[in-house]
C-alpha cells in the first residue's frame, strides 16, 4: 500500500505552489520566445494551447533580459503569440525502479509501449554529474557480450566503455542486438536515438526478442522528433542506467547512436544563438558528449559497461565526432564495409579494433593466445594482395605460410551467426584450441586477470 501511495507524495512534493508564467513574443522555427517566465535554464515549462487549455511541454534552453528561449519536446503546431507559459519549477526527471525492466519509454521516460503507467515514488534527474573519479572502483573482473570474436580478441571489463564504429549498413545494430540478447550483465538499458520509425518494433521483436526484452529497459526518440527531445532520450537513457548501477548491478548500456545525439545537439545549440565551432558543430557539442559518456563506467556500487554506437559518414574515421568519442573511450570496435561485402559478420576489423583493458580483464595465458591469433591476422593483412594475387610464392617466409594455413580457421573463429549465442566457456575452449595454448580453467571466470 505504501509503494501505491509514492507516486502521489512525490507528486505533492514536486508541486510549485508558486507559478511563474510568461507569453509566447515569438515563434521562430525550433526556437520559442516568450516574455517571462522567471525561470533558469534546463527548467521544464508548460505552454498552452488554445481554450482548451491543451498543453506542450518545452524545456528552457536560453535567457536573455526578460526573453525566455525554449524549445518544445512536441509538435509547435497551433502555438502562436500570447499563449501562456507556466513554469514548473524543475527539470526534467525520471521515474525509476525495478518495475522498469521489460519496458518501452519515450524521450521523457514515459512509458509507449501500451501497458500503463509506471508507478514509481524514485525519481533520478535526467541530467547528472559524473561519479567522483576518486570513488570509481577498478575495473578488474570481464563481462561476457556473448559475440566470440569481441569476448576472445577484445575483451571487456566491467564498467568498460567502448564505441561501435562503422558507416551506414555495416551491421551496428545487428551487433547490439546479439549483445544485448547474449551479455551475462543483470541489466540491458538500450538507448534508441534518432532512429527510422520502422525499425524501433522491427528491434523489439526481431532483434531482442521476448527473453532480451525481459531484462531490458528501451528508451527510444525517433529522427521525426524534435532536437530538443532526441537529446534528452539520450540523458534519459543514462539516467536509467545510473539507478541500476546504484542498486550494485552490473549494467550493459547500448546507445544507437552517439552521432545523431551530437547533430541534435548541434540544432539545440544553433537555434539557442552558438556560433558553429569545430566541424561546423557548436562548442557546446563537443561538451555535452565528453559530459554524457562520463557519466558511465564504474562507481562504488555497481557498473555501467557502455556500448555506444558511431555512425562515421562515408567510413571517414577522422569525422570530428567520431574522433572526439574516440579520445574519451576506453576502446573501440570498427566494423568494415569491405569485410560485410565479403559476408563476414560481425564485420569486426581486428586490425584497427581495440579494448584499452583487455590486458586488465584476461588470464597471462589467454593473453598468450590472443597475442598469437592477433599476429597471425596482421601478417596476413599485409601480405593479403600478394596472396590473393597469387604472387606469394609458398615457401618464402615461414610466417606467412603459416598465417596463410591458419587463416579459414580464424575466419571460422571470427564469424558468428546474428542469432548463435556464444558463451565465453566455448569461445574461450575454441581460442586454445586455434592457437594451440591450452587456457587453464582458472582463466574462464570472470576474475582471470587476477589468477
């Protein structure tokens, strides 16, 4: 009966008895000016339609004397000068708890999925500080994606940090979804951001399933919604993940993707008066990012093991987002279009992949083994047009013979069917296997690094 009544005592406690308001002066695209109301910036405001008394909510995003520039999270249809603007008095919080799990929310962490409210008497702001560096705990112990070529080549520490790199149609989702059905993390929380409208039930469904979905929680906010909206679906989706790390669960957060936050946070950020900086983004940009990915990793309870997506346009690496969400990763996974033309999926390059703690979460002998196969694929790589030109003479160098025998089996290892679930006993038994190092069984725990 208590945890009935929370939601309504919060409710009352949230209330303004005070209410600040203001008049619309002027509707100028995304951006909505009004005089008054008092007011600070991030403050969710109310706007109102009409005699009806029909409302949409706005958030503040500029100040300037007595103007007041906002930005609507709706449609700014039927708005127009003189509409009356009531202050709420906060921003933009979440309701959260364990009855989230199985759950669809939109960009202000409302449930969309028809299957009714979520009662909940905790709220977490959407927009945090990131936990106090000297608080973090070490990341020592590996979690398990269940997709072999990252759990045996790049693997992954609890509280990690990494980035999923490719252009458009490379696999990015595909290879969210089989971590997100096959991590052993307590939680998923899942980050859609700027997506095409037909794919958020084709991911439900499809790409998750019941069974992921159980154990998820879904924040979407599709490329038809405001800059406004997309931007805090993104703060929102972090938020969730931030109550599931304090409860001390290990959480696997998948954000798709970090490149269209940025270009919504561009729109906030020009509509609001900042001038264009680096890559034709604000300043603002660059930030709001390094302040988002932060806001993950570890803390003293639990950890957020991050996977974020990047959509690098036309496959340039060097994309002023992309380079930036590099810098403050602990990782990265790139995926090649030239390896998906081949049917090789996960299109993981191995040559320019990396995880920055690998050597922190692995056993000395599973180092060993990583180390051989990673040798075996670079000298194939450079030795690949000779070989498939066939102007490699067998015999030549003893290395590349070698590379050249072992490489259908590295393939074999690398390649993994979207819906073939991996455990890291068996990816781990097929890594000795391929490198002809036996891995003791200390090593397959999740605390290897420490035997």
């Amino acid at each position: 009966m208590e945890e009935f009544f929370k939601k309504y005592v919060q409710a009352i406690e949230n209330t303004e008895p005070i209410k600040y308001t203001g008049s619309v002066t002027a509707v100028r695209g995304l951006m909505i000016e009004s005089n008054g109301p008092r007011s600070a910036i991030g403050e969710i405001c109310r706007i109102e339609i009409g005699a009806g008394q029909e409302s949409v909510l706005a958030e503040v995003v500029g100040l300037e004397n007595t103007s007041v520039k906002l930005m609507a999270y709706g449609e700014t249809k039927g708005i127009e000068v003189g509409c009356t603007v009531v202050a709420s008095g906060h921003t933009l919080e979440v309701p959260v708890g364990p009855q989230l799990l199985g759950r669809v929310l939109d960009a202000l962490g409302n449930p969309c999925d028809g299957k009714g409210d979520i009662t909940s008497g905790i709220y977490y702001p959407a927009i945090a500080k990131s936990p106090d560096p000297m608080l973090r705990s070490e990341i020592s112990k590996r979690i398990t994606t269940g997709v072999r070529a990252i759990d045996g080549v790049l693997p992954v520490g609890k509280g990690q940090r990494l980035g999923i790199f490719a252009g458009s149609g490379v696999g990015k989702s595909t290879l969210i979804s089989m971590i997100a059905r096959n991590t052993n993390a307590d939680v998923n929380v899942i980050g859609l951001i700027g997506e095409r409208g037909r794919e958020v039930m084709e991911f439900i469904k499809r790409d998750l399933g019941e069974e992921g979905l159980k154990r998820s929680v879904l924040v979407i906010a599709t490329g038809d919604q405001s800059a406004i909206a997309r931007v805090r679906a993104a703060y929102v989706t972090t938020a969730i993940a931030e109550y599931f790390r304090d409860q001390g669960k290990d959480v696997m957060l998948m954000f798709d993707n970090i490149s269209r936050f940025a270009k919504a946070q561009r729109d906030v950020g020009i509509e609001s008066g900042q001038p264009p900086a680096k890559g034709s983004y604000p300043s603002i940009v660059y930030d709001s990012i390094q302040k988002l990915l932060e806001r993950t990793g570890t803390n003293d309870k639990g950890s957020i093991t991050a996977f974020y997506a990047v959509l690098v346009d036309g496959d340039d690496m060097d994309d002023p987002i992309a380079d930036t969400v590099r810098g403050v990763l602990d990782g990265h996974v790139v995926l090649s279009r030239r390896l998906a033309g081949l049917q090789h999926y996960p299109a993981i390059d191995m040559m320019t992949s990396i995880s920055r703690l690998s050597k922190r979460v692995s056993g000395p002998v599973t180092r060993q083994a990583v180390t051989k196969v990673r040798r075996w694929i670079a000298t194939y790589h450079e030795q690949e047009d000779m070989i498939v030109t066939g102007a490699y003479r067998k015999g030549s160098m003893p290395d590349v013979d070698e590379a050249i025998e072992m490489h259908p089996r590295i393939e074999d290892f690398l390649c993994q069917d979207e819906y073939d679930k991996c455990p890291i006993e068996d990816t781990l038994k097929k890594l000795s296997e391929l490198s002809g190092i036996e891995i003791p069984q200390e090593e397959y725990s999740e605390n290897a690094a420490s035997v």
